[in-house]
C-alpha cells in the first residue's frame, strides 16, 4: 500500500510521523542567466524556511540531509549528491525529499514520472516541491495531477530546446573553420589568442612530420610503431598530460601498456586529414538530448 491509497493510515496518520528530510539543490549550466535566483544558496534557504514553517504547524521534523549537485545538469540522474540521496532512500536515513521545484530534481519527463508516480509511492517516500506548492502527505489528490505532468513536461522540453540551441550554435562554429573539440589534435595547441583555431605544436609536430616520412620511405605502421618505441619517444596521451591535458585520450594506447606507442595510434595519425590541413569535425552525434551515447554520423554530414 502506498501513501495515494486510501488504507488503514490516513493523512493524520502520515503527518504525525517523525520525518528525515533529504533537501535536494541543483545548479548546472542549463540555467542560463538566472543564477541569483536558482542558486545554491538561495535554494538551500527556501527549502529549509519551508522546513521551519512545518515545525511550527508542530510536524516532527527528525533531521535535514543536503545533498547538493552544483554544476550537473537535470538531463540524466547520474549526479554524485543525486545517487547519494537514493542510497539513503534505500537504507531508510530519509524518508522524505524536498525541493525548490520540480526543474531542481531532474528534467528528463520519462524518469521524473517513473520516478515519482512509482518508485517514491513505494518506498513510503514524502515528497516536497515547495514553490510548485505539491505535498505527496498533504494533498495526495494534487501529487500526480496533469498540471504536475505538464510541468515535467515542460523541465523536459526545456532541455530539448537547449540541445536544439546548442547544436545550432556549433554547427555554425564548425562551418566556419572553427576548431570547438576540447583537446587539439596531437601536434596542435589551440592558439593563445583564439581557442577556435589550431596552431602547430612545434615539439609535437616534429614527431608526427617523422612518422609521414618513415611511411612515405615505405615503412608499414607497425615497423614505425616499433621505430617510435626503441627510441623511447613518449606517447601522445603521455605527452599531453604533461602539457596539462590530464583528460586527453583521443590518440591513448586504448587500454595497453601504459607508454607504449600502439599501431591504432600511429594508424589514427596517418589517416587524420588534419595534418594535411583539412579540419573534418561533426563525425560523431548523440542519439538524443536525453542520452549521452555518441553514434557515427554519415560522412555527407561531417
């Protein structure tokens, strides 16, 4: 039985229990310009003078853990603060979530419904969205109405327009030579003066102009590879971590002995059509603006 069932504990019943409350704050990118209002601290303070003002309705109010995620958006659940909270549902230390508003929790409409029609009814879980003035425990009858769908509805399509914007946004940088990956092709830096634009890394690139003229001399991939090894020179991963790239794994050894040139990295290398001044971007695409997996793009859309 869960608590939108009429059952032997009724409303009286359910707001005379102790509650152990897990506040929940969000902030993330996706915000846009209305970082005062949505802040951290400012979500922190409407929650917890929600949280007063059940105390004085004389609600028996156990504890308040915050779980906070600052910087994660409301696309997918996969948020440290997010995952801890659940943790906590499942081992009983809260037993009632609150929160600003329903954008705050998550914007993904399908889990969010799943989420709150079905796994916090079962697990006997109060749940407090303050300013959108829903209570699980007060007004059952509210809890799952449309007008608590719609606005899912609406966190959702919030981030289908961003992603729209954002793609927009890039393929416009892309068509116009902009450089936009993260990390620039072993043998470039972005340029000091404009991180759109790839400039040569001269130590770099004496590497690579060394490996098109061992295989212009006839030399395969695996006997450069070899070639490369015995004269210790190190790997394009190794050499742009030490430039401060500690997240560069383009051209890693994909899993091998860590420092060891592989014949995948000297392939990649040789067949990347940057290094005869061809910019080729927008190879890759996510298959949604839910979903983080990345898929081949056809070639005519490169």
């Amino acid at each position: 039985m869960t608590f939108l069932q009429n059952g032997k504990r009724g409303k009286k019943d359910r707001l005379s229990q102790e509650w152990r409350i897990g506040e929940y704050v969000r902030l993330s990118k996706e915000d846009g310009d209305k970082p005062e209002s949505d802040s951290i601290q400012n979500q922190h303070r409407i929650i917890s003078n929600h949280i007063e003002y059940m105390k004085q309705q004389g609600e028996k109010i156990a504890a308040a853990e915050l779980y906070s995620d600052d910087g994660y958006p409301g696309g997918n659940f996969n948020r440290p603060a997010f995952q801890r909270m659940m943790r906590d549902i499942e081992s009983g230390k809260i037993n009632c979530v609150a929160f600003k508003d329903l954008s705050r929790l998550g914007r993904n409409y399908p889990e969010l419904g799943k989420m709150m029609e079905d796994y916090f009814p079962q697990k006997g879980i109060r749940v407090i969205s303050v300013l959108n003035n829903l209570d699980s425990v007060k007004s059952p009858e509210t809890y799952c109405s449309a007008i608590v769908s719609f606005s899912n509805i609406v966190n959702d399509d919030y981030i289908r327009q961003l992603s729209i914007k954002i793609k927009s946004t890039l393929d416009i940088k892309r068509n116009s030579g902009e450089f936009i990956g993260n990390y620039a092709p072993y043998g470039y830096v972005k340029s000091p003066e404009d991180r759109h634009k790839l400039v040569i890394d001269p130590e770099a690139a004496e590497v690579v102009r060394l490996i098109f003229k061992w295989y212009a001399e006839g030399i395969s991939a695996s006997g450069i590879t070899k070639q490369l090894n015995a004269l210790h020179i190190i790997t394009p991963s190794e050499y742009k971590t030490q430039n401060g790239c500690k997240g560069f794994k383009k051209h890693s050894s994909g899993g091998k002995k860590t420092g060891v040139w592989a014949i995948t990295t000297v392939n990649s290398i040789l067949r990347d059509e940057v290094y005869i001044g061809n910019l080729v971007q927008g190879k890759y695409r996510s298959v949604s603006y839910r979903s983080k997996k990345i898929v081949p793009n056809d070639p005519e859309d490169w």
